[in-house]
C-alpha cells in the first residue's frame, strides 16, 4: 500500500512539471529525487531544454521534454533502490489486547544523518495472535424468521491470525445426540431414567450420542447362586457333587464328609513335633491322634537331653550329690507363680544311685510336715526384678524396672552434651518401646545423647570432647527470614516453622545473633477498601531469641492468597543495607498497583517509606527466603495504575535485586525454591530466578516439605555466616 502511495505522489509530482513546462517554464527541480509525502522541494533549473547540452538536434522540444522525464523517472527509481529502507513496526498495543498492529516506516540513509520519509498509519495485521492455540467456546446469536435473535454458542480459535468460528448452534433443550444442545458447556447431560431389559430394571443413559439401559445382561449360566442366563433357573447343570459352585471341598479333619464321597476324616495325616522331634498324626473323629514323635521328659542327671531342650542335664541336676540331697537354692520360675522359691535335690531311688533337682516351689513345702495352709505356689515376696516373673506378688510382672544406659564411649558421658539414656523392662528384656508405642526394641536406650561426629558452632561441646566448639565463635549476625505465606505454601510453611523451631533452639545467644521474621501477603481487609487485599508484614523485626520465638510460635501458616510480591518484599527489606545513591528505585517514589484483576490493592504494613528492618551495622547479614512462585513485583514509582496499565508497569526486576545486593555491606542470601524457579524461570516475559540473587554470596537450596532436610540446610546457613 505503501509502495502505492509512492507511485502516486511521484506522478502528481511529474504532472506538475509536465504542466510547469507547457506553460513556459523550463526550469526542473534541483533535487532529482523528490521525496513522497509533505516534502520542502526547490525548485532550480536543472536541465534547460535550449542549451545544446541537452538539446538533441534531431529531437523535437516534446521529444526531449519526454527524455527528460524518463531520466528523472530512472534517476528516482534508482534513488529508492539504494537509499530507501523500508521496515515495520509494531503499534503500542491497542484497547483489542487480542489484535496486532503495525506501521510502515521508509528511512533515507543516503541523507547524513538518516531521514525518516514516510511513516505509515497503525493497520492492522493480525486479528489474534497467532501463537494462541487455545480453543474457547464463546456466544453467538442467529436471526429467526420471527424477528430477533437466537442465542447459541460456537467455538473460537486464532488461525494463522485470523479468528475462525464454528457454526452457531442454537440452545434448545438437552436431547441425546452427542451435541451440548442447552449451551451449559456439558455434552448429553441428562438425568437418568428407569428403563427394563431382559434380566429386568435398569439405568438409561446416554452415551455417545445412543441411550443405553444399563442393567443387568443375559450372560452364559455358571455357578455363583445367581440367574446369570436369566432364564428362571439358577446355577442349573453347574455345581458339583455336594451341590455347590466350585471344586469339591477337600477332606479336612473335622468329623463330616467334605467332599461328599460318603467317607469321613479318611486317609488323613500331618506332620506333628515335640520338643525332640518331628513325626506323624492321624485323624480319628475329627481329631488328630497318635503323634510318633518321641515325648520330652523331666531332665535327669544321666548324661541325655530327657527334656529335649538342647542342654544335657541342664540347671543343677548334676550338681546334686548325695551330700546335696536336701540343699536349698533360690529360685523365680514357674510352677512357682508369684515371689521367691528354692530347688532342692533328691534321690530318685532308695540307694539314691540317681538325684534330680525338684522344680520350684515354695518354702513352705520343704518343711516337715507340710503346713495345712502352705501354697507350695507363693514364694517370699521380694522386690521386683527384671525375669518375666510376679516377684512382689501383685499380679503385675516386671512393672515399674527402669535402669541408665549409654551406647557412647565410656569416657564421654556426662561430658558436653552427652547424657545417658534409660531402658524399661518387658517380659524379662530391658529396651524400649518405639515411637508407635507397640513395637518392643531390646536394648533399645532412650533419651540418651551421644557424641557427635563433628563440633557445630553453637555454644555446645556437641562431640563431648571438653571442648566448646573447637576454636570456633560465634560472631554478631542478623537473620531475617522472608517466607511467602500464600496458600500453595502450606506443606512448606509448616515444615519450614518446625525446622525454625528445631535448630533456632540451639542458638539462645541473647546479644550475638538477632532474629527477624517478613511473612505474606495473606488477605486482610484494610479500611476504606473493598474486597480481599493482599498485605505483606514484618512479623518480627530483628531482635533477640526469645522475642523472635515468641513471635513465631503465633504464626498461624493457613491463608489463601493470589499475589506474591517477593522481589518487592525483598527490595524493601533490604534497602537500607545500601547506600542510597546506588538505590535502583528511590524508595520515597514506591508505591504498590491498586485495583489488580480481583484483588483490590496490594500493600505492606508499614508502608514502603517506613518498611525499614532494623539492621545492625557491624553484624553479619544473612537473609533466608522461601517461595514456590517466581519472582513478581507489583510495586511501581507511580502513584496509581489501572487494570490496563499494570500489565505494563515498570515494577522491582531481577536486575535491580541483584544490583542493590551487590552494594549491600556483609550480606548473603540464600533462596529455598521449587527447582523450575531456580535460574531460568520468567514471570511477564521477565527473568524471574531465585539463584542469581545469591551471586554475591549465599546459596540456592531445594523446597521440600521435610523439616529434616531444612532444618540441616539452615545449620550449614549458620555455620557459614555466625561462626568465627
């Protein structure tokens, strides 16, 4: 079109001279090579048609007039060739965000400096954009022979810059045919219905455009007690000899015949054991009888396992000599029920050629006679002891037994940290039970501190070695955590809280390191306002432990928001640590986008000008952050922007953290992020990344929601910026 236009002017511009030299004047433009649009053109004689230079003898005055035009026509075609550059432009996007426009712009580079020749008016290019691929479903409205409209829906997509749509299809009642007929964006949404088949009443629903009646279906008769043919008849001609579905039942020792072949408990055997030895049972009326295994007997002392535990007369038994027959020995074990016992020795004949040791009993059995009211069953009651036994008497065995333990080295207990740790008695073991409160774990020591493998800078001799922190002291450090409190964040937010809670525990140091804690946005209603605002604050400014654990024990972690300002809430929690020359943005200017899509306003509390965090200027500098967003900044140096507008607001960028960091004095970051946001992540088409912000000291760390991970990545963050 451009080109057109160009042609145009050139031949009104020709007509001009045509018509200057018929009515006498011979003088050309001093330019050869006018210039489309609203050109400055002087005109001097440049050819003059009379001089033998450029009067051809053999010519007419029309014929070289015509020459002279030619050449001026080639000399300007020439000139365009060479000298002309033409380019387009996109327009600043219109109030159509969807469309896109462009402008023509001609430069003449032959001209020194460069002119533009022409500039084009916005036309449009594209009615989409072409990258848009989404197809959407939008209304549309048909005449009707009646009068009016039709109201329907159609699908609508950009192709190659163009929109394209379906037909319009009207809104009528749901019907089953496979189309969204009532426009409520759902295909044969109909209620289901009773219908009947062949096998009786059923579902009707539609699919895929049919209705079917779902319900039960005639199927090939097999045997599960039910009509699967659907004929009257149930499991005919399917089940076995005892009249069931299935195999017949195996032959099992119980006194019935289970596999209705008129025999009972026949040809039955299994293997049977005692203590000695394995062999075979018989089954008789249902009980199984006549194990061959050889049967334990009381241990004596004749050189065999009589007992068949393994040990050859075990215990005292041959111990006992004819000058121990009658001897007493303390005992706790069954039959014995309660208390304390004694064994004794006695013969097994008269010549007393064989002695055994009795089993364990009462005190009172040994004498002579027997009192009437003797239990040879309840010993001398005796203070607990760990042996699965009732020694006190109270029907309660090994209750109450606890006793120290310590799994570390010897030398090391009761050195640094290093404490013992107690067991309790279960059944005759010493242990503990797991945290399940079910599982029993012998020699399982409890509460007990061992050493450590390596000395943390803590205060603490933790490798009780009697050494505080090995050389190592801890020096003044202010941390300030800046956790995103939006919804998303929950899993991590409570992992991050008991991982802060855990190891700021061993760093109580009132004066040395101070603690500082920035959290949201989370909504909030704010006055004068409408709507669910997003408000960022600083829960605890820097300051000693026992103010900053205070403050974080009432952290409540469970908001649901949309905005996550993090470049913001870190530009404004850091700037005071920087000169104010080398400010980016001055911080005086700052204020935050209002009336952004459904949320009415983002703002922080305090305000921009006074979000100040109270650094010290002689501490070390650390700064924690965790998100699972990219970077977004919704701050901008102008007082009030529009919906429109804002998504074209200069806000904090990457850029700019990264060059208030570099001028901040004794300071690292380190990010916690999902990994999609670590480097590469953009938000609007901006870098948005976490890691470049820890360039100039610090480090980039995984999110997880495990309070273990964190609470290890935090100590190492300790250990690199509070320890000497």
């Amino acid at each position: 079109m451009v080109r057109n236009i160009i042609t145009a002017i050139f031949f009104v511009i020709m007509a001009i001279i045509i018509m200057v030299n018929f009515m006498g004047c011979s003088d050309m433009f001093e330019n050869p090579y006018p210039w489309p649009g609203d050109l400055e053109i002087e005109e001097e004689p440049k050819y003059d048609l009379d001089n033998d230079v450029v009067t051809n003898q053999e010519m007419s005055p029309a014929e070289i007039e015509k020459d002279n035009i030619n050449t001026l026509f080639q000399l300007e075609k020439q000139y365009q060739e060479d000298c002309y550059k033409i380019e387009y432009f996109f327009c600043p996007p219109s109030l159509f965000l969807n469309e896109i426009w462009e402008f023509q712009l001609i430069t003449d580079t032959c001209k020194n400096p460069e002119e533009v020749v022409y500039k084009g008016p916005c036309e449009q290019k594209f009615e989409c954009d072409p990258s848009i691929t989404e197809v959407e479903t939008v209304l549309c409205s048909v005449p009707v022979e009646t009068g009016g409209n039709a109201y329907g829906s159609q699908e609508k997509w950009c192709d190659k810059g163009v929109w394209k749509y379906t037909d319009c299809i009207i809104c009528e009642p749901e019907v089953c045919d496979g189309i969204d007929n009532d426009c409520n964006g759902e295909i044969d949404d109909l209620p289901i219905q009773e219908c009947e088949n062949e096998c009786g009443p059923g579902e009707l629903v539609c699919v895929d455009g049919e209705e079917i009646c779902f319900g039960e279906e005639p199927e090939e008769e097999i045997c599960d007690y039910k009509d699967n043919d659907c004929d009257g008849l149930i499991d005919e001609g399917q089940t076995n000899a005892c009249d069931s579905c299935g195999d017949v039942p195996e032959e099992v020792c119980d006194g019935f015949d289970n596999d209705c072949d008129g025999q009972t408990d026949e040809d039955l055997e299994q293997l049977c054991e005692t203590a000695c030895e394995t062999g075979v049972e018989f089954c008789s009326l249902g009980s199984w009888v006549g194990c061959t295994a050889k049967v334990p007997f009381l241990e004596i002392c004749n050189g065999l396992d009589d007992d068949c535990d393994g040990s050859v007369d075990e215990d005292l038994d041959c111990l006992c000599t004819q000058q121990m027959v009658g001897a007493l020995f303390p005992c706790y074990e069954s039959p014995l029920i309660c208390g304390q016992g004694y064994k004794t020795c006695e013969c097994f004949d008269e010549d007393c050629e064989q002695i055994f040791m009795t089993e364990c009993f009462a005190m009172c059995s040994y004498e002579n006679p027997v009192p009437e009211n003797c239990d040879k069953f309840k010993g001398i009651i005796v203070e607990e002891l760990c042996n699965n036994h009732d020694d006190n008497c109270n029907q309660v065995i090994d209750e109450n037994l606890f006793k120290g333990c310590y799994t570390g080295e010897p030398e090391t207990l009761y050195v640094g940290i290093c404490v013992p740790g107690q067991m309790t008695c279960e059944k005759g073991s010493w242990g503990n039970y797991y945290e399940d409160g079910e599982t029993f774990i012998g020699d399982y020591c409890m509460g007990e501190i061992v050493p450590s493998e390596k000395d943390e800078c803590n205060g603490e001799d933790d490798n009780c070695d009697g050494i505080v922190d090995d050389g190592k002291e801890l020096k003044d450090t202010d941390i300030l955590f800046i956790i995103d409190a939006s919804g998303s964040m929950q899993d991590e937010i409570d992992a991050v809280l008991v991982a802060m809670n855990q190891f700021a525990t061993y760093y109580k140091d009132e004066e040395v390191i101070q603690w500082g804690l920035v959290m949201g946005p989370f909504a909030q209603s704010k006055p004068d306002t409408w709507g669910s605002n997003q408000v960022v604050e600083i829960v605890a400014n820097l300051s000693p432990f026992s103010d900053f654990i205070s403050a974080l024990s009432g952290v409540n972690a469970d908001w649901a928001t949309g905005l996550e300002p993090m470049y913001d809430i870190i530009y404004l929690s850091l700037w005071n640590l920087a000169p104010t020359s080398s400010l980016p943005w001055p911080i005086s200017d700052l204020s935050f986008l209002e009336n952004f899509g459904s949320w009415n306003e983002v703002y922080t509390d305090p305000n921009p000008q006074n979000f100040e965090i109270n650094w010290r200027d002689d501490a070390q500098h650390v700064v924690i952050v965790f998100t699972d967003e990219a970077g977004q900044s919704y701050i901008s140096m102008l007082d009030q922007l529009n919906v429109l507008s804002s998504l074209y607001h200069e806000g904090i960028s990457q850029n700019d953290l990264q060059q208030l960091i570099s001028n901040c004095i004794d300071l690292n970051v380190y990010t916690f992020t999902k990994p999609a946001h670590k480097g590469p992540a953009s938000y609007m088409g901006e870098p948005a990344g976490f890691e470049p912000l820890t360039i100039y000291g610090g480090q980039w760390f995984e999110l997880v929601s495990n309070p273990a991970q964190l609470y290890e990545n935090l100590m190492q963050i300790i250990d690199d910026n509070a320890c000497e």
